[in-house]
C-alpha cells in the first residue's frame, strides 16, 4: 500500500500489509511456561481429591448465563453469535471465533478496545501507539477499522474521518470473527470483524457503583439493574460512566460521559423487545508524534493546544427483537439510528528546523447512519439429519458531511517547545465534502447436523452498493454502484462431545472509493479468500476451551499506482498463518488466557514500486501473550486477594512496504492486584506496560513522523456491588 500523508482517514486504509521476523525465545517461553501450569494445577486438584474444601468467595458476574449474548459466567464462553448469526456453541462453528467475556474485562481493568483486545490471538491492537484517534486493529494480517466494526450484530461503518470509539464499560461482551465474513455480514475486509454486545437487563436485581483514580485520572460510574414487575415481563439497566483523564503525555485528555438505559419487554417467553438508546461524549486528541531520530522524549507535545481536538458526540437508539412461532420458526430484527458528531482540530509536522512551518488539519462532520438486520430462521429434524436454516435481508444507509480545512502553522523548536497559539495558524476557508453510501444484502445460510457429529455449513449472499460523494464547492460529484455474490462452505466434524475439528472456504469484498477517475479499467471491488482448517477443544471436566487454526488469506483488487496520475487494480497481498487460543477457568482460584499467532505475508502484486515479494507494512510476523490470575482466599480472617500478570509480546514489523525500516520487537507487562474487602466492597489496582518500557510503534515515512507506544498506567478502583 501505497504511504498516505498523516491526516488519513480509517476509509483511506481500508487495504493494508505485513511483515518478517525470527522465533522469539520469549515466544517459545511463554507457551512452554503455559503448557507446564495446566498439568501443575490438574495434579494439584488430583492431590487434594481427599481433602476437606476450602469455601472460597467467586466472583461472579450478576445474571451470567450460557447466552450467545452474555453476561458469561467466567472468561470462557460457551456460545456465540457472530459466528453464523445463531445462537451456537463454539466448537460447533466451522471457523475461528475468540469471546472476551465481561469477568474477563473485569479482571483487567480494560479501558479502550484495544486493551479488550489485548490477548487475543491473531488480532494486533494500538499499533499506531500514540495515535488515539481511532480504534485502530488489524485481524489476520488485514486492517478493519473502516468497515469491520459491529455493535450488536450492526455495522459501525466510518466515511471520511467521522468516526467514534467503543465505550468498554457499556459492554458484556467482544466477539472476534476471524477470516472472511461477507456471507453473512456484507462489505468487510478478509481478515474479520470484532462484534461488540452492549449491556443489557438481566432477570435478576444487581447493581455496583465505583471510582477509579491514577495519574491526572478521575472516573466514576454505576451499572444497575433487574426486573420492573413481578412476573419478569418489563426489566431495565442503566450504565452510565465519566472520565476526565488524559492520554499519558501533556495537552492529551481522554474525558468521556456515556450513558445507556436498557429495557426490555418480554410478555412470553416466545418474545422479546430490548430497547437499546446510548449517548457516547468523548474528548480525546489526535496523533501524536516526534521527528524520527530526533532523540528527543517521545512524549513531547508539538502541537498548538488550543487547536487540539477529537471530540466526538454519538448518540444511538436501537432495538432487538425476536419472536419464537414455535415448530422451529423464529424471527429477528436488529436495528439502530446513529447521528455522530466530529470536531477534529490537529497541528503537526514538526521537524527538527524550528523555520519550517507545520502543518494545520481540521474536519467538522456530521453523520447519520440506519442499519437493519432481518432473520428467519427455521429448525427441523428429520431422521439422523438437524436442519438450521436462516434467510436474511440487512440493509444500511449512512450519510456524512464534512468541512475540512488543511491550513499551515509557524515552526516550534522541538527541544524547547513554546506554543503560539491560534494566532500562528492560517487557516483558509476549507472546502466540503459529501457521502452517501447505501447497502442492500440478502443471505441464506443451512446448517446440516448429521449423527450429531457432522456439521456442515453452505452460505451465499447478494450484496449491491451504491455510493455517491461529491465536493459541493468545485461542483464534483461522483456515483459507484458495486455487486457481489459471495460463498461460504464449512465442514465441522466432532470427534468427541468436546473436541472437533473443522475446514472452510469464505470469501469477501470491499467496495472503493466513489471517485474512479484515475483508475484504469473496469472498476471492481476488492476480493478476499480463505482457506482455514483447525480444532476446537473443550473438557469435559473443566471450564476451558482451547483452538487451534491455520489459515491462508488472499485479498485481491487492490487500487495501485501505475504511474503519477493513473491506479490500477493490481494490487494482490497473500497472508498465511497459524493462530492458537486457550482460555481456562481451572477452578474458581485460577484463570488462565495465552495466545500466539504467527503472520506469513507477502505482497503478491503491487504497482511500479517493486515492492513484489515485501513483507506488507506493520504485520509482525509473530505475536504471543500470557495472562493469569490466582485468588489467596482468606478464609473468613481476611478478604480474599486475587494477583494477576500478564505479558504480551508483538515481533518486528517494517514502517513502509519497500522494507527499508524495521520496528523493533516489544514485550510488556501488565499486573493486577483486587483486594476484596468484604463481600461488596472491592478495591483493585490495575496497571498496563508495568515497567514503562519505551517503544517505537510506527514511522510515517510520508513526514517522517516517529509515533511510540503507550506507557505506564497504574489505577486504582473502589467498588461497591448490591
């Protein structure tokens, strides 16, 4: 992919690339050292067969229950719902899914997706480090913001630069769905999606109130809920949560009030409506970067602080509704109504000449955006053969406007920074720009269970968009109409009641840009395939779920520059790899997650550049991590103590994909300490990258711009729960 200049936008990068490395020692440690705890703690509770029990206090999550939706009972998950858009096992499902429950959320003390994110394999989070702009993740290899982010089963698409960021808190549960997804989903990049759950009423009373405290950080929020009436039919939840805190370095904040009350009607137990309404208030900032080489500290602000601003204002109103006919016939219907504001006001470009001016970039937008998913499905048995099938219609529209000035600011000394001001910048009027974007899909998807040990999974979909931009003040307009039919076969055999092993092909498309007037040829959408085969294990005896999957994604279309005005759809990026998850909830004392995935890409194709056979830009070639926590009970003399550790480490990757600059490999430690003072009170201390370990995340090569990794953030949370 070609570099773009710093003020892109998710949809500019909606094609990306990868990288080379070696086998880390500290890779192969970390999943040696897991291997070994699985059997010390089995043998442990062998040895203590005879042994009188010891009473412990579990943390529990209020109303968990074994639901593709959650809340989850521990850090595993039984069932999920992105993988086939039905309420299904895990290990049923012919393709690699990872949950990160709501107690898992907890016992790390997340704050943003990509700390959600963080242990999960094959997926790689914050890897523009001190950009927090957006939440920037790439899954197998293929970057996803733009188009592969969900919440409750609905597409959060970007246009432009009006984009927002997902409020952990308001969720109780993430799902990542790897591999190619158009069958059911529609537009999406190769590499998956992550679908996130919003919080929702739950059958029992619950309720908690907490505070967090740390470094320039304040945070206060409440989450409660239950039944209306006696007999269960009306419940509700409210979750609301404020922040005033910042990002780490000077003139960064990160303030946020969100705020989302839930009810749900149920009259029978056939039918069900949750209303889903959300307000999202989020001050944030936007990249920021030091010259590469400079030497200087990688926190230095060299921006203007009064023309700082990511500042976004979502506000949602949603619903899910579902009926049960009975004789295996069911209907669902997901929608929602989003209307987005952006303030987005950004000086960069500082070099090491305080004569040269930086540069000034702002965006005001606006968007409005209607998704909706309609399901049939229909269940039948007959002799040794299950049948589930599903037809669906989804259909979205998003509309955005946005006033984008690109202006210029006077030079600051790098080692001495002193700021100037508005009264420094010169900012021209700007210009307009305009998208409309309208998707249609129908799918149809059969599930054929036979014996109870085959299962196998056919699914097509009809996709047609059609997009139109324009730039109002020079009179261009311009108008894309795209199509697609894409397949998915899986073939899912169950060794055991616990252990299956599975294959699928998938496919995938993504539109590009309305504007086609330097293109060459007939314009197509970008094409992905999969070929994927792998296990799925869950014990009988124990709480945990263990995969497996190797993979080889290509993705095909990709816009390239020929020359210095003319693109071709050229562009071909190969990803081979093999990812491995566990997750084990040994006893209520012990939880373990690791993770590794090893990325194999290859830039295939790629315009005059002659970057043919290059590792693609910012894919490591290995990542692995380790968390676990451990609970000291006290056993009625003091509260029990639960110690968690965590270490996660991303290999080299290279900032451009000519290959000429290669990012150092990092592994940091993240530790967590929860004190439960007594049965509803609860204090905990969490802190991520642990020993402050500086690191280089990226280098735009366009300014040449140095971005690093997030550094220590220690807090502590006072909680109390009825």
């Amino acid at each position: 992919m070609a570099t773009v200049p710093f003020p892109f936008s998710p949809v500019s990068c909606a094609f990306s690339r990868q990288t080379g490395i070696r086998r880390s020692p500290l890779v192969l440690a970390l999943l040696s050292s897991s291997a070994l705890l699985f059997p010390v703690q089995v043998h442990a509770q062998q040895a203590n067969a005879g042994a009188e029990a010891t009473e412990l206090t579990e943390i529990v999550v209020e109303g968990a229950t074994d639901s593709a939706s959650g809340p989850d009972k521990s850090i595993v998950a039984g069932r999920t719902l992105a993988g086939s858009k039905t309420d299904t096992a895990v290990e049923d499902i012919s393709a690699s899914v990872s949950v990160i429950t709501q107690a898992e959320m907890e016992r790390r003390g997340t704050q943003n997706l990509d700390e959600v994110l963080a242990y999960t394999s094959s997926v790689s989070a914050d890897e523009y480090g001190s950009d927090d702009r957006y939440d920037w993740v790439r899954i197998r290899g293929f970057y996803q913001t733009s188009t592969g982010s969900y919440l409750d089963g609905l597409p959060m698409r970007i246009s432009g630069f009006t984009g927002s960021r997902v409020e952990p808190y308001g969720l109780q549960r993430v799902e990542v769905l790897k591999g190619s997804t158009s069958t059911l989903f529609g537009l999406n990049a190769p590499g998956g999606l992550i679908n996130s759950i919003s919080k929702r009423p739950q059958a029992v009373k619950h309720g908690e109130v907490y505070t967090t405290l740390g470094d320039e950080h304040v945070e206060f929020g409440t989450d409660f809920g239950g039944p209306i009436d006696d007999q269960g039919i009306w419940s509700y939840r409210i979750t609301s949560k404020w922040q005033d805190g910042n990002n780490g370095a000077d003139h960064t904040e990160d303030d946020r009030f969100y705020i989302a009350p839930a009810l749900t009607w149920a009259p029978t137990d056939a039918t069900s409506l949750t209303l889903l309404p959300s307000y999202n208030k989020r001050d944030g900032n936007t990249a920021h970067g030091i010259p590469y080489g400079s030497g200087i500290d990688p926190k230095t602000y060299l921006g203007e602080p009064e023309f700082e601003a990511m500042d976004t204002i979502e506000k949602n109103i949603g619903y899910a509704f579902s009926h049960d006919f009975g004789n295996g016939l069911q209907f669902r219907q997901n929608a929602r109504y989003t209307d987005l504001d952006l303030t987005y006001e950004s000086v960069y470009g500082a070099t090491a000449d305080p004569s040269v001016s930086r540069s000034a970039w702002a965006v005001y937008g606006n968007s409005r955006r209607f998704v909706i998913d309609n399901q049939l499905q229909y269940d039948v048995s007959f002799g040794r053969f299950d049948s589930r099938s599903l037809a669906g219609m989804d259909f979205s529209y998003n509309d955005t406007d946005e006033h984008r000035v690109f202006g210029s600011a006077s030079g600051i000394n790098i080692y001495n920074p002193v700021y100037c001001g508005l009264s420094c910048l010169t900012l021209p009027a700007g210009y307009d720009w305009n998208q409309q974007e309208t998707a249609r899909g129908f799918y149809l998807q059969e599930e054929l269970t036979f014996d109870d040990r085959w299962i196998l999974t056919l699914g097509g979909r009809f996709d047609s968009v059609t997009t139109e931009s324009a730039f109002p003040d020079s009179g261009l307009s311009y108008k894309a109409d795209d199509e697609a039919f894409t397949k998915r076969i899986g073939l899912t055999y169950k060794v055991t009641d616990g252990l299956s092993v599975y294959g699928n092909y998938s496919e995938s498309f993504q539109p590009i840009s309305a504007d086609r007037t330097s293109l060459v040829g007939t314009p197509k959408p970008q094409e992905g395939t999969q070929y994927e085969v792998g296990l799925k294990y869950r014990p009988a005896n124990y709480d945990a779920l263990f995969t497996l999957a190797l993979f080889d994604l290509t993705q095909t279309n990709v816009p390239y520059n020929i020359s210095t005005t003319t693109q071709s759809q050229i562009g071909e990026t190969n990803v081979k790899g093999v990812e491995l998850e566990g997750k084990f909830a040994l006893t209520d004392q012990f939880n373990l997650t690791v993770a590794y995935s090893y990325w194999d890409a290859e830039i295939v194709e790629d315009g005059i550049t002659g970057n043919q056979g290059n590792k693609p830009q910012l894919i490591p070639q290995q990542m692995a991590s380790i968390w676990a926590d451990y609970t000291l009970p006290g056993e009625g003399i003091f509260g029990d103590l639960t110690l968690g550790l965590g270490v996660r480490y991303t290999g080299a990757s290279f900032a451009d994909n000519e290959n000429t600059l290669k990012i150092k490999p990092h592994t940091l430690v993240d530790a967590a300490v929860n004190y439960q003072i007594r049965d509803n009170v609860a204090l905990a201390v969490n802190a991520t990258n642990l020993f402050d370990t500086e690191y280089l995340s990226y280098v735009s090569i366009y300014d040449n711009t140095a971005f690093y990794g997030d550094g220590r953030a220690v807090r502590a949370t006072l909680k109390y729960t009825w």
